[in-house]
C-alpha cells in the first residue's frame, strides 16, 4: 500500500523500518471508533462549507459501507498497512477517488489517534465498569447470606478478632466499589474532544469542534491544541485505576488461595474454577486465583511502561506515543478475562461455616472482649491487659481456651472475674457487640449491604 506522506520521499521505505513503524496490528480494534470519528469530521466539513456537501455525504456513505463490510467479514484489514488511520482513508479513496482524498482536509493523524484511542477506551471501560459493578453485586449477594458467620479477623495473618464473613467479604465491596468511581473520574476526565487540535498548532479552515464534540458524545473540546495531541494522561489514569483494581483482586484471590487450603479449609472452590496435578491425584488447585494474582504485575507493569514512556518527551507528538495503545488496551484487556473468570469462581464456591467457628474459637480472638469485661467492672485496661494476656499464656500452657477455663483459675489472675465472663467472651456476643457504624454486628453489615445495593442500584456505568 502506497504511503499517504510518499511525496516528501524518493525512495521506498525499507521493508523492515515499515514493520517496525507499523501499528496495524494492535490499532486495528480502533476501525469502528476510526470511522465513526471520521463520519463526524466529514460531516463538519460539509456543513461549513470545507467541502461540498455532496462530497461529505459521499464520504460519510462510502465510510458506512466500510464499517459494513468490516462486521460482516466482506473486507479485511490490509496487515501490510501502516495503521488502521491509513487503512481506511485508503480504502475510502479506492472506493470514491478524489473524493475520498479529501476526508483529511482539516485534520492530522494527530489528533485523529488521540480521538480514536479516547473513544475506544470510553467504551471499553464502559465495559470493565459493567463488570465491576457485577462483582461488587455478586459480593453482596454471597455477604448477606453470612451476616451470622462467625469467623476470625486477622492482623499479620495471625487470628486477631471475631467477625462475620459478610464483613470480611464486604471489605473488598467497598474496594471495587472504589475502583468503580475511580474509572468514572477518569473517564469523565476524558470527555473532551481532540479533533481539530491538527498536527499541534489547530488549523486555518473555519472547523466547528463543539458539532463535532457533540456528534460523537463528549462534553466539549481541549482547550489546547498542543495538549490535545501530545496528552496521554487518560491512559495512564485509567491504567492506574485498573492497576488499583487488580491489586484488590489479587488480595482477594490470595485470601481465596489461603482459605480453600487444607490448613484454613473456609471455602471449597468449584470443580470448574480448580484444577489438578499431573503427578499427585490428591491434588485441587486454585489456579484461576492464581492467574488472577500473577496477571496483576503484567497490569501494573503496563502502567509503568505508560508512565516510562511518556517522562521524558517534549511538546507535540512524538513517535514513542504509539507504544501507549499496546500497553493501555493489554491492561483492559487482562482485567476484562480477570473479571469475568473471578465472578462465576466467587459465586460457584462452597463456604464452610463449621470450619471458619472452629477456627475462629482456637485463637483466643475474645481476648479483647475478656479485657473490656474488665474494664466495664472498673479495673484500668492496661491492668485488664495484663490479667487477660496471663489467663491466654496459662491457656496455651494448658491446651485450654478461654471459655473452658475454670472461674477459678480466672479469679486466681483477678477477683472482679464472675460467672458472667462467659456470656461475654460467647464468639456470637463479641461479634454481636461490635455494633458501631461500619462494624462486624449482623445488624451493621446487613445496613452495608443494604447501602451497597442502593448505591449499585443508582451508579450509571456510562
């Protein structure tokens, strides 16, 4: 295919500089957003009178009957093309001649790409937000059928407090609901149109930018020609924001990795999101889990390569700019396959309540509840302290728990200690206790999840 820019030339370019210069291979997914952009420049040409308006509607027809031929398979993407901007500027001219030649008046590749990449990402994320949305309803669904759980909460991996496994589960709610409105900040701050920008510095012809804004759905235009072409910050916002996303998965699928091992035994995963060992037939790993996990450094990773690349380039356009697309839509891209598998894994696996009580009555995770029964009959907490972490050390020396061990042996350690203490140090009583806003009572996490579900029910993924 003949180079749009070969006039300036006077010979071919060498055939490995056009594979190393091309982008055809990773812009093609852009060929609808191209065209729509394109349909909506033409159309302002022809309405300000740029080109006549038999030659924009001629234009417009011939670039729909590309799209056309695209979805339906009649036409292939030429893989020898310099990019999918030249591609189909060429198969336009093809099919019209002159005419189609005159599709660029008024525009560069410049801010042709900076359109195309934004319209393709608001759509994508569009998607992830479908999806993330999906997950953080999921996690509500499974959450209140737990609220009366009992389970322990964990510092330093070490048994700390009792919980439910709603609260547990509703921590990484509030998580993705984050990274929801952390993609909607970042799209919002995308909504602006580039198209018109040209090469760096705008152009002489009479364009209307706001009728082209509006035809293709932003809310208004960059206000600076050089900033339109040369900003990628959208790209790297959203890459942050799907590194962030991905982070709080790979936490959530190392709980998961943690849990259905045969030392915590909380959950059982599905035979369809598991898989076994080519030598040991006892085997049932979490590989999806651990995909997800491993699959978050390559997320991270295309963050830094956005950020690398863009640290250090002056003022407009420059050619390292290509390498934003193969990084920013591998991101998407990998969160896209993470998400969709993670979901049904959540909702497919078995939790095993009897083993997260069992767990949760060796850890001594009362402790706390034991000193503030103390300190609610006047002792000091710091003595309270004291007094419990001795019963817990004589508990340990023992093979006692405390709430087997004799009353006693706990006035022998203070004498405000009465038959009462049981009730409690009771797993359901300091679980049930903890009833502040945002706390681990049933009564408080079914609030969340209710809350939750409100704000699901009213947050727009557009």
């Amino acid at each position: 295919m003949a180079k749009m820019w070969a006039g300036r030339f006077s010979k071919e370019e060498d055939e490995a500089v056009n594979d190393f210069n091309s982008s055809i291979a990773f812009d093609q997914r852009m060929a609808v957003q191209d065209i729509k952009g394109s349909i909506a420049h033409a159309t302002m040409l022809g309405a300000q009178g740029i080109i006549a308006q038999s030659e924009a509607d001629a234009i417009c027809a011939g670039l729909s009957s590309i799209l056309e031929d695209l979805q339906s398979g009649a036409l292939s993407i030429d893989p020898t093309a310099e990019d999918i901007h030249m591609f189909v500027e060429a198969e336009l001219t093809a099919r019209l001649g002159d005419t189609g030649k005159r599709l660029h008046t008024a525009r560069s590749r410049n801010d042709q790409v900076a359109l195309d990449v934004r319209m393709y990402l608001r759509d994508t994320v569009k998607e992830i937000k479908t999806l993330t949305k999906t997950l953080v309803e999921t996690i509500c669904e499974i959450s209140s059928e737990h609220t009366h759980t009992v389970m322990s909460g964990y510092t330093h991996l070490q048994r700390a407090q009792p919980i439910t496994f709603a609260h547990h589960l509703m921590a990484y709610a509030q998580m993705f609901y984050r990274d929801l409105t952390r993609l909607s900040d970042a799209t919002a701050r995308m909504d602006e149109m580039p198209l018109g920008s040209g090469a760096l510095a705008g152009t002489t012809y009479p364009i209307d930018r706001q009728m082209v804004a509006k035809l293709l759905g932003f809310s208004g235009v960059t206000q600076n020609s050089l900033d339109g072409v040369s900003d990628r910050d959208f790209c790297i916002e959203i890459a942050s924001a799907l590194s962030i996303l991905m982070m709080h998965l790979s936490r959530f699928c190392e709980e998961i990795i943690l849990w259905c091992s045969w030392e915590f035994k909380f959950i059982e995963l599905d035979d369809a999101y598991a898989t076994g060992s080519s030598i040991m037939p006892q085997k049932k790993n979490p590989d999806i889990a651990e995909l997800v996990r491993g699959k978050t450094g390559r997320v991270i990773g295309d963050l830094v390569t956005l950020l690398t690349m863009m640290k250090g380039l002056p003022l407009a356009y420059n050619k390292d700019m290509q390498e934003d697309k193969e990084a920013v839509f591998d991101a998407c891209d990998t969160v896209i396959l993470c998400v969709k598998t993670f979901i049904p894994m959540l909702k497919t696996m078995t939790v095993l309540p009897e083993n997260m009580r069992r767990a949760a009555a060796k850890g001594f995770i009362n402790a706390t509840d034991c000193a503030d029964y103390l300190v609610k009959k006047g002792l000091p907490f710091r003595d309270a302290y004291k007094a419990v972490g001795t019963l817990v050390a004589h508990c340990i020396r023992t093979g006692e728990v405390l709430e087997t061990l004799p009353i006693e042996e706990y006035k022998d350690v203070c004498d405000l200690f009465a038959d009462d203490v049981y009730d409690a140090i009771n797993l359901d009583t300091c679980v049930n206790g903890r009833d502040v806003e945002g706390g681990p009572a049933p009564a408080r996490v079914k609030a969340q999840i209710e809350a939750m579900q409100k704000k699901l029910a009213s947050y727009d993924a557009e």
